[in-house]
C-alpha cells in the first residue's frame, strides 16, 4: 500500500496532523497509523472515574478522520526505513510514504519502588479498556494512593474525593503540588482545597515501598509513614516513546526526546515528528522543557502539516509557553509562560504584581467568586513573562489572553490602556477588572523602581 503522507500515532496530534495535511494538501493522500483502536480524549482521563457516566462519552472520535478522507489502519509499527520510505507493521504489512509523522506520543513512568507489580497498582494508559478497568477497581476501593502531586493527580484526587468513598491520599515527593507550574500562594490554595475534601496530602516525602502478598494492601512513605491502599495509582509523568524512531537512527536527545527544528523536521529527510515524542524548548530561554501539553502537540502538528511539502508558514512556534489549566473542586487554576520561582532560577529580572476582585458586577450576583490574577514582567523592558489565574470558569479562557500576550511581547503598559468587553453576569467590572489592575500596579512597581535609582552626576572640569 502507498501513501502521500502516513501519520503513526492516534492521539490528539496525530489527528490533527492528518487533517491539517488532508485540509492544506487535498490532492495528498492521507493514512493514520494507531496502535490502540480504542482511544480516549486524554485530558478527560480523570473525570472518566465519576464525572462522565459512560467513560465511551470520552472516546475518540474517528469521524472527523473519515469525514476528511484519511485512511485509518488500527496496528502496531514495528519499524521504518527512511532511506527506502517505508513502514513495517507487525502484521508484516509493509507501507510506503513520501512524508512521515511521527506522533508516538510517551508510555506511562512506573518507578522503581518494590512491590510495583502488585495488583492494583495501575499507571495512567490512553485506552478505553484500561480506563474502564481502572473505574471498576476504584469503585470497589477502601483505600487509594496516588502517587505524584502534579494536574493529573491533582485532578484524580479531586474527582475520587467526590466520587469515591474511600480515603484518599495524595503523595508528592516535592514540598508543594504542582510546584512547577505555579508560585507558592497558588500552590498552597490548590493543597488546601484537596484538604477541605477530604483528601490527606502527604508533601516532601515519597513511596518507598508497596506492600502486600500479591495484591496492595498499603505503603511505606519515605517519612516512615505506612498508610492503607487497597489500590495506588502511579502519576509521576511518563517518557516518550521513542523506539522506532531511535532504531531508525533518527537524533534523540538528551532527555529521550526526537530532535526537531522549529517547523518540525527531524534530521531524518521525509521525516517529522510532533507531540509528546518530540524535543519541546522553553519559550524564554530556548533549552529542553519536557512538558506534554496537548495543546502544544496540536500546534505542533499544524505547524508540521502545513510546511510538510515546502515551508509555507514562517517561524510559527518560538517555544513551548506551557500553558495549564485545571479545576479543583469547582475553583479554576491556571498558569502560563515564566512564575516568579521560574525566573528566580533562570536568572531574570522581574516585577509581579496580583489583583483581585469578583467575576461577575456586583459580586452580589448569583455565582461569582473571586478572581485572582498574578502578572510576571520583565523588569526593564515590561514585557510579560508569565500569569498565574484562580477563580470561576472565566480563569480558563482568560489565561488564552495571556498567553496570547506572550507570544506577541506585550508590554505592562499595553496590558494597563487594554480595553476590554464586560457585562455584569460575565466579567469582573472595568474599574476593578484584575487582568488590568495587576497590570497598573505592575506599572506603578517599575516606575518607583526607576524613581529609586538614582543617576550619577560627574563633575565637569
């Protein structure tokens, strides 16, 4: 079988990927390769233990493929061969492309602890059949441990507590939750709610050992806590999955991700690689920033599509911002590009600032919480680098003006003159807004900064 453009992976990138070159290139034809034919919506994951009634509300969906015309071949790619352009399945069916994308995407971390091959000791895997057999098991369960503190423990930790009525314990090896994607006061916040329900929080301590016959019964903190857990889940992040694109002799880098340039192209001619198996760089500082993003996958694969046959579209992805958001017993968190601990580490100057008042005006109607919002700025020039949002659902799309402000370098005082649209059941109101308030005292911080340094004179002979 031949095809213009084979995609291997069925996740969110290898989709659209194919239906970007579908779309860009209608004359190509278009085969996605997907090793597990029963795929769910990966950011979904958690709320498929409780909050979806039917975990197959979270399928993925091969209509839009069909839909386009891209072919879909359910099997295993054991290898491919960049000089003659071809892809082996374990079937022994054997493909032929012009182009290749590689989107394998990353296989689950399981760490090495003793008793990890219990049963009842589950990692996170994108499947349906695994995710229902993770459900059956939790609703049984007396006692769960999750094992790592970041947005999809967090999220497990969360839905579990409201669905589940086991004892919940959360256990992360570093002091705070999410401690990478957000400063301490969010941090905190985030640990303090999981508090409130129910979940115990165990931080700056790990799992030393699972314990049990043949199935968990409990484990041993490194704190010499032993806590009972008749099932643990393992959320500690995962690898990506690299093997046939290293057996091709395609470049790996240091963390085991496939080099790419910035329009995707590995250093295998014809070949291309997006999402999670491809090296991701910080949008700040250009060096290796592991995070597995869908939102950055997909981007990735547009970019990679729509330059797949000459370079169509210039300089479109600079690095990855690494935008979050989750929710958290109904409070919104999200984060994006450089937090104040970030920029502590790297070594840049910043000023920051944070502004609060409610969503909605008056804060008297029906719904509103408070929103918080944290602006980062680079100290001299007053470019964002970074934003921090809790509150109701609007902190989920607010933090896209954010990022959109750090892609395109805006400045503290074009945040500050920024107007906006507001309506009293939507927004907070103008003369509070807190996306421009923490701007203005962002502003009024670097001024008097400026105010405080004072010139040197010379005298003049």
């Amino acid at each position: 079988m031949n095809a213009n453009v084979i995609i291997i992976g069925g996740g969110p990138a290898g989709i659209v990927a194919a239906l970007t070159a579908k779309c860009v290139y209608p004359e190509k034809s278009v085969c996605i390769i997907k090793e597990i034919a029963d795929g769910v919506i990966p950011c979904a994951i958690p709320y498929m233990m409780s909050t979806l009634r039917d975990p197959k509300q979270s399928a993925m969906d091969n209509m839009p493929l069909e839909k386009a015309g891209v072919k879909i071949i359910v099997g295993k790619v054991v290898s491919f061969n960049p000089a003659a352009h071809t892809v082996l399945l374990e079937s022994g069916q054997s493909l032929s492309y012009e182009r290749l994308v590689l989107a394998t995407g990353t296989e689950p971390i399981l760490p090495h602890i003793p008793g990890v091959e219990k049963e009842g000791v589950f990692a996170i895997h994108k499947s349906m059949s695994s995710m229902k057999a993770l459900r059956e098991k939790v609703q049984k369960a007396q006692s769960i441990a999750i094992i790592g503190g970041g947005f999809i423990g967090a999220e497990f930790a969360d839905e579990l507590s409201r669905s589940s009525k086991a004892e919940i314990h959360i256990i992360e090896i570093m002091p705070k939750l999410l401690l990478t994607e957000f400063d301490d006061e969010f941090c905190d916040h985030i640990a303090k709610i999981l508090f409130k329900t129910g979940v115990l929080v165990h931080l700056g301590t790990k799992v030393v050992a699972i314990n049990g016959e043949r199935q968990v019964e409990s484990a041993t903190l490194g704190n010499g806590a032993k806590i009972p857990a008749d099932l643990v889940l393992v959320s500690i992040g995962a690898r990506p999955a690299t093997h046939i694109a290293a057996a091709a002799g395609l470049r790996i880098d240091d963390h085991g991700s496939i080099w790419v340039d910035e329009y995707m192209r590995t250093d295998v001619e014809d070949v291309f690689a997006v999402g999670d198996c491809a090296v991701k760089r910080d949008f700040f500082t250009r060096k290796a920033a592991p995070i597995c993003l869908v939102s950055t996958a997909t981007a990735e694969a547009r970019n990679a599509a729509t330059n797949i046959y000459g370079i169509r579209v210039l300089h479109q992805i600079r690095g990855t911002i690494a935008a979050f958001s989750t929710n958290i017993a109904g409070v919104s968190f999200a984060s994006a590009g450089m937090t104040c601990r970030a920029c502590d580490k790297e070594g840049f100057r910043y000023t920051a600032a944070t502004a609060a008042a409610p969503d909605r005006h008056p804060g008297t109607l029906a719904g509103a919480s408070e929103l918080r919002v944290k602006l980062v700025f680079a100290d001299r020039s007053g470019i964002i680098l970074g934003g921090q949002i809790s509150g109701g659902a609007s902190a989920g799309e607010l933090i896209n003006m954010i990022v959109l402000a750090i892609q395109k370098k805006v400045t503290v005082r074009e945040l500050e003159m920024m107007q906006i649209a507001t309506h009293p059941l939507l927004t907070s109101a103008p003369t509070v807004h807190p996306l421009i308030n923490a701007a203005h005292e962002a502003l009024a911080k670097l001024r008097a900064a400026v105010k405080e340094e004072k010139p040197v004179l010379k005298k003049v002979a």
